[in-house]
C-alpha cells in the first residue's frame, strides 16, 4: 500500500475528496475526522472552536506562521480574528489596496506586456523573493504532513 500512495501522492486530494464523496461527507481514520460537510465545519471552526483545541501537533506543523490567527485558540482567535477583520475589511484599507494593486498593474505589468506584444517577444517570469519563500515554506510543511518527525 505505501508504494501505491508515495507513486500517487500528487493525487492526495483528488483521493481524500472521493473517499469522502463515497463515504456521505465524513470519514474516520483512526485518530482523524474528515469532512466536507459545510454544517460540521462551520461548528469545529466557528460555533463552537473552543472544543476542538489545535494542539502541539498542529502548532509544530504550523509554527513557521507564528502564534496569530493560525496557531491560536479560543478567546484569544477570537480577539485576533476581530482585529484582523476589522483591518482588512476597512473602507480606507481596501482602498489602499485597490489604489495600490491597480497602480502596480498599470504602470510595471501592462507596459511590460504591451512591449512585449510589440516586439513579438516570449515572456518568462521569473520567482520572485517572495514567492520563493511562500514556496519554501509550504514545501516544510508538506514536509511535515508527509515525513513523520520520527523520520
């Protein structure tokens, strides 16, 4: 079996979506719940959060986002999650936002497409610092899903 799922790991979620398709929204495997039931979802995430504690685990998977909203329980999600909303669903933030992105857009992308259309040119992007760290950093903790610590 584990050859069969390590030559069909870039499947993983294709499979964990069918197995819970075939199996009426939820599915146990040992110590692990998994659902795709919207009402069981929205009670572990938001009704009532505070009885399913993430756990060493998840905040060891997870510790390279810090102690914010992901690794976070309870009253203090909630006040994290509070703070973060209002932020981000700001009038003047999500101005800024647009006002900034639209900026970006129309002075550094078009141009650059436009210009390349002209000439007839092929275009490769290349990574960017950023991108490369948000890559690295779920390649870790892919790597912790995958490979057990004791490995």
């Amino acid at each position: 079996m584990t050859p069969h799922v390590f030559a069909h790991i870039h499947q993983v979620h294709d499979r964990i979506a069918e197995i819970l398709s075939e199996s009426g929204s939820n599915f146990f495997l040992k110590d692990f719940f998994l659902t795709a039931n919207p009402s069981n979802i929205n009670h572990i995430l938001s009704v009532h959060s505070e009885r399913y504690p993430k756990g060493p685990d998840f905040k060891y998977i997870f510790d390279i986002l810090g102690d914010e909203i992901f690794n976070s329980d309870s009253d203090v999600w909630k006040e994290r999650r509070k703070t973060t909303h209002s932020l981000v669903s700001h009038e003047s933030f999500l101005q800024f936002l647009e006002k900034i992105t639209l900026k970006k857009v129309m002075e550094g992308l078009v141009p650059m497409l436009e210009s390349a259309c002209e000439n007839g040119l092929s275009l490769e992007f290349p990574q960017v610092p950023f991108s490369k760290a948000v890559n690295e950093a779920k390649e870790v903790i892919l790597l912790r899903h995958v490979f057990p610590k004791m490995l």
